[in-house]
C-alpha cells in the first residue's frame, strides 16, 4: 500500500499525537495527568535524536524545552526509563511497522547504527 503525501502526513500526526495518548494509557506508561505525555515522549526519542543520535538525557530534556515548552530534568527523564516505558515504545513500534510499511524505504545502511541488545531492567 503506497500512500500519498497528504495521507501520510495526516498518519504520521495521527502516529505521534493520538496514538501515543491511548498506548500511553492502556500500555500504563502515563496513569494521570502530567507534563511528560506519551506523545511528547515519543517525539523526544525519535525527532529529539534524529539530530544528535547518541545524546545524553541532559540534551533530549534541552529538546523537550526549546521544541515543546517542557521544562523537565534529565533526572526525572531517567525516572521515566521503566517497565511501562518499554511496552509502550515497543508498541508504538509494532503499530510503526504496520503504518508504515512499504510506505517509507529506509536504506539498509542507515539501519546498521543501531544495535539489538536489549538492556535488562
């Protein structure tokens, strides 16, 4: 299935806003109203890195605030990185690999940055 530009720019917000509000919620990553929601958490990991690709949490809590207006330590972002965050990243992945695919042809050399290790929590 190949979308248009239009459709995939309508996908891609409806990927990062609404969607991750609900996995957010049903994956428990957010239990309650707060400033770190799971579309702003998402949109730190992927576009937040897509600049620097081996930041530290001190740069992505710089992005949050001069892209999004969230003033946020890299201490409470590091509280952050538990359980509920992994599901729901993993499941904003599997629902990425669904929207998007044979939509967006990423050169395999680009994909050879990343590792497959899995950190043990």
């Amino acid at each position: 299935m190949t979308l248009n530009i239009v459709e995939m720019s309508n996908t891609v917000k409806q990927f990062f806003t609404e969607s991750a509000k609900q996995t957010a919620k049903t994956t428990e990553f957010v239990k309650r109203e707060s400033k770190m929601t799971g579309s702003l958490w998402l949109q730190m990991w992927v576009l937040g890195l897509l600049e620097t690709p081996q930041s530290a949490l001190s740069h992505l809590a710089e992005w949050c605030e001069d892209q999004q207006g969230v003033l946020i330590t890299p201490q409470a972002l590091h509280d952050r990185l538990h359980p509920a965050a992994v599901a729901f990243m993993k499941t904003m992945f599997a629902l990425a690999l669904t929207l998007f695919r044979q939509t967006i042809c990423i050169p395999l050399l680009r994909l050879r940055q990343f590792s497959v290790s899995v950190p043990t929590w």
